[in-house]
C-alpha cells in the first residue's frame, strides 16, 4: 500500500483580491471581527473556526467551490506528468 500525502492549501486571500472582496465585506457578510476575517484570510491553511457552515458562506460570499478555496498539492500537479 502507497500513502499519497497531499497538502490541503487555503486560498482565500487569492480569491477575495481576484473577487474584489474586501476584509471588512468578509467580516460584514460572515458576523465576525475584522480582526478574525483578517485572519481568516491571511492564513496558509484553513484557519480553527472554519466549520463547513462557515466555509459555506465564504463560499457564498465569494461565488466559488470548496474546492477552490481548498486547493490540495495534487490539484496543482500535472495530470499528464511525462
């Protein structure tokens, strides 16, 4: 048996500037402190606090999937690796 160890990323800051989504509209739209939507989105991996109600929001908020915001090491990889 193989282990494949994958590194789960948490892009937020990268989706909130393409979205044009500022940290105050973050905090606004998920109830939170500015100071915590600013770790929120400052964070390399998915910050204590983010449960699926919460990543389901952001996702909302942002227009984009789990999968965007939680990109793995895989997902980065070449599919056709030669």
């Amino acid at each position: 048996m193989v282990a494949i160890l994958m590194e789960i990323q948490w892009d937020l800051a990268a989706i909130m500037a393409r979205k044009k989504v500022s940290v105050n509209e973050l905090a606004d739209a998920l109830d939170i402190s500015r100071t915590t939507a600013s770790r929120y989105k400052n964070s390399a991996i998915i910050p204590g606090g983010v449960d699926h109600e919460r990543l389901t929001q952001i996702c909302n908020l942002l227009n984009c999937t789990p999968g965007e915001l939680l990109p793995t090491s895989r997902d980065s990889e070449d599919p056709d690796p030669k």
